[in-house]
C-alpha cells in the first residue's frame, strides 16, 4: 500500500471512530452523521496532501469524494455497508465518465470504501471478468476496502 494510500485511510479510519453515531437513531441522524464523516474526512486528508482534490467533478453534476492526483486514485466512501452495490456502481460510472473529459490525466483506480460487512458482500457479488473488463476497457483497476 502506497503512503498516500495509507495516510487517507487511516484518516478516514480515525475520523469514522470519532463521529460515528454509536446509539440508536432515525435515518436523518444517521444521514447527518455519514455526512459529517465524508466532509471531515475530505477536509483533513486536503490538509496532509495539498494534491488531493475534494469533490471532484466527473461529468455534469456528479462528483467523487477524493482524487489523489499525483496517484490517479478514486477514493469514494459509503459509510454504511447497507446496499453499497448501488453506490459502487454508481461510482464506477463517475470515474468512467471524468476519464472522458480529462484524456490526458485519467484516473487509474478506483478505491471504493465502506463497512466490512458491506465490503465483505460486495465482493462476493463482484464478477472477476467484469473486473477485468473494466481494466482492459477502461484502464481502471477496483480496490474494496474496509472502514
């Protein structure tokens, strides 16, 4: 694993142990709280590495959480594990389509984060020629990793 690699998720690592919410709540506190996390998240590791970018526009209005420039890396966060397939999939297709708009400094992975539990499900569910197409076609190479 990369240092620049290690040093946002250990961020995100140590943001999430101090703004999950750890008692019971409505769907609205948890929102605020997944909130809460990505932007402190994003916030810190702009401040560690001045090349990360937050929030980065992919197409029209979608936008990736980080991209580590210097690395070409995607970082995209769902905080809770609970049906991240949709927002993985989502996200792949952010990433496609910022490629189509920036030729000449494509994004090479995509590190996709989210609970172990959906983490865990997730790629049982991920198809290893569908892997591989997605890095014959499109350059991008899928990394899953935990919170």
């Amino acid at each position: 694993m990369s240092e620049r690699k290690e040093i946002i998720l250990g961020t995100l690592k140590s943001v999430h142990q101090t703004y999950k919410i750890k008692t019971v709540t409505d769907v609205s506190g948890h929102t605020k709280s997944s909130q809460t996390i990505t932007k402190v998240w994003q916030d810190e590791v702009k401040k560690i590495l001045g090349l990360v970018e937050k929030e980065v526009i992919s197409g029209k209005n979608e936008k990736i959480d980080l991209v580590d420039l210097e690395e070409k890396t995607a970082y995209e966060l769902k905080v809770s594990g609970k049906n991240c397939h949709h927002e993985f999939y989502k996200d792949l297709i952010k990433v496609i389509t910022y490629n189509l708009y920036h030729s000449g400094n494509k994004l090479e992975k995509l590190i996709f984060i989210s609970e172990e539990f959906g983490i865990e499900k997730l790629d049982g569910r991920l198809d290893n020629k569908l892997k591989q197409e997605i890095i014959d076609k499109h350059g991008v190479t899928i990394f899953l990793e935990s919170i």
